[in-house]
C-alpha cells in the first residue's frame, strides 16, 4: 500500500469535472444537504478512507462534483447521502402551494418537484401539515433542497438554528404554520 493511502486524503481542489490524469479507484463521498455547505474538515468514504477537506469557502458541494488533492490522490466524488425525508402531497395544487409559501416563511429548506415537496422530516411540521390536510410519506431519499433567494447574494443561507435578526422560527405548536415575519407596517411610526 503506498504512503499516501494509510493517511488522510487531503482535498484542496473542486471541479464539475473528474480531474485530468486522475487514478483510480475512485473514492465516494456521500454527504447529506447540510454537510455539503461545510467546505472544511474531516470526513470519511464511503469505503472509511479518512478525508480532509481544504476548500476555499463559497458554493456549497454539488452532487457529481470532483475533489482532489495532490497529483496522483485517487479522485473523490461528491454524493448526496440519504436522508429521512417528508415528501407532501395534495389533491389541490393550492394547497401544496400554500404549504411551500408557510415552510418557506419558516425558513425550512425545501426541495420542489413536480406535485410534491421534500423536507427533512421534523415531527412538529408533520402534524402541522396533517392539520392542514396535506398527505404525508415518509422516505429515505437524497435531500436536494432549492438554493433559495441568497444563493446568488454569496452563499448566504438560512436553516434552523441561525438567527439572522428575524423572529425566533423554532418550532412551537401553538404558532402553526402561519406566524408572519416581524412588525407590521403599522408597527413602524412615521415623521410627518
């Protein structure tokens, strides 16, 4: 075995492309949506090879994304892992709408598909979209959710336990699914 394979794999480089001169065997490395926006530290393949990632900050990893390091390093392969899912449905497109407008207003990260929506599965959000009449499956799936509004803006993402000067979005029974985001235009006085 050589030196460079009883040691963690350093990657320091991305690409949307397998590297040039790349070795085999490949490594894969399957992450799940949160862990895809960490560009730094220690992970392990899928076959327990120990990785270090090195990236420079920014975009979080892809799916089908490349990450190496020093020439001859076998190349790793960015996968999405499974995850426990809330896949909801409804017999009025409507209401599915409605649904994604409240969980966006959350701030939960959602994936849209043709006729559903995907969220990681959260007990809480579950009874509250069965109160509303929505059907619910629960799966074990890759989670692949939308950018959403500040992917554009530098990365900037909102997920649960970040607070970014908005109303405190745990959780709680009683607020349901329709708490609104902050003060009113009534609650503001005017000069004049």
């Amino acid at each position: 075995m050589p030196e460079s394979a009883s040691g963690p794999l350093t990657l320091t480089q991305r690409s949307s492309t397998r590297p040039p001169g790349a070795q085999e065997p490949v490594l894969r490395l399957s992450l799940g949506a949160d862990e895809r926006f960490r560009l730094r530290g220690h992970r392990r393949s899928a076959c327990g090879r120990d990785l270090v990632l090195q990236l420079e900050r920014g975009e979080p990893l892809q799916p089908g994304e490349w990450l190496s390091g020093a020439p001859g390093d076998p190349p790793v392969r960015v996968e999405a892992a499974a995850e426990p899912l809330l896949v909801v449905r409804a017999s009025d497109p409507l209401d599915l709408l409605r649904a994604a407008y409240h969980l966006g207003n959350r701030h939960v990260a959602l994936e849209v598909c043709a006729g559903e929506l995907r969220l990681l599965e959260d007990s809480v959000l579950a009874d509250l979209l069965e109160q509303r009449g929505l059907e619910l499956e629960h799966r074990q799936a890759p989670f692949l959710p939308e950018a959403g509004a500040y992917a554009a803006a530098g990365g900037h993402r909102h997920g649960h336990g970040h607070n970014h000067g908005h109303a405190d979005h745990d959780h709680d029974p009683g607020r349901g699914l329709d708490h609104d985001h902050g003060p009113s235009p009534a609650d503001h006085p005017t000069n004049g």
